[in-house]
C-alpha cells in the first residue's frame, strides 16, 4: 500500500524534477521496446502497457518523459520502460507475452530488480490486469 501511495502522489506531483536518463531502444522478437535508465538507478521498474492501436499504426514505443510521473520516477531512480507489442490490434495474449520478454530482458541487463510494477492504459489495462493474476512472481 505504501508503494501505490507513493506512485499516487508523484502522480499528483507538478512534476518539478527532470529526468536524467539514457534512452535504450531495442526490439525483442519484433516487438519495439524503450527503457529510460536514470544516473542512478534504485533497483525498482516501472513498465508500461500502452492501449490499442489500429492494425494499420506503425510499431512504436516512445516514453514520454519531459513533465510526466514517469519522468518524475526516472528523476527519482527507477527505469521505465514500455514495448509497442510484436504487432497492433486487439492482442492482449501476445502483448502480455511481450511485457513479459522486456521484463525478463531488463532484469537480465539490469541486475536484481526489488520493485516491478506494471501500469497500463485502456486495452494496457486488460494487459497488465491479466498479468497481475496469471504471473503474480514477475510483478509486485
């Protein structure tokens, strides 16, 4: 409860902190992934689950980090990452699979991890509420 109140009041927060952060962009098994990692990171991860796109909308994931509660956890040392999913439309099997490929690949490249929370938005909503109740291991 302590880490929601915490996320809930940096959301609230007018954001007066800049993120220092390097950009990594990658794909993992088609699926376009980007993770801000702060100066100095804390050992905990957000990831993002981004909403439906049309079939036919080009593959991206672009984090938005200037005046947002994502640049303000970067600023506060965690990474931030999202995926654009291996394909657009209504895929919550296949995107669940990809939230979890960058999970895993962050952990990999980042080194032990002690808070993993999963936020998402519209059909990333479905996304990470299926994640919440099928792999409760993976996230917090």
């Amino acid at each position: 409860m302590r880490t929601l109140t915490g996320l809930l009041l940096l959301a609230l927060s007018p954001f007066p902190a800049q993120a220092a952060a390097q950009l990594v962009e990658g794909r993992i098994e088609g699926a376009p992934y980007q993770i801000a990692i702060p100066d100095q990171p804390n050992g905990n991860l957000l990831l993002h689950a981004h909403g439906y796109r049309p079939d036919d909308s080009p593959l991206s994931a672009e984090l938005e980090l200037k005046d947002t509660a994502h640049g303000e956890l970067v600023a506060n040392g965690w990474l931030v990452a999202m995926t654009a999913y291996r394909r657009n439309g209504i895929i919550v099997a296949d995107a669940m699979e990809d939230v979890i490929r960058l999970r895993n690949l962050i952990a990999e490249t980042q080194g032990p991890l002690a808070l993993i929370v999963i936020e998402g938005q519209s059909m990333g909503g479905a996304i990470v509420t299926h994640l919440a109740e099928r792999r409760p291991d993976l996230f917090n």
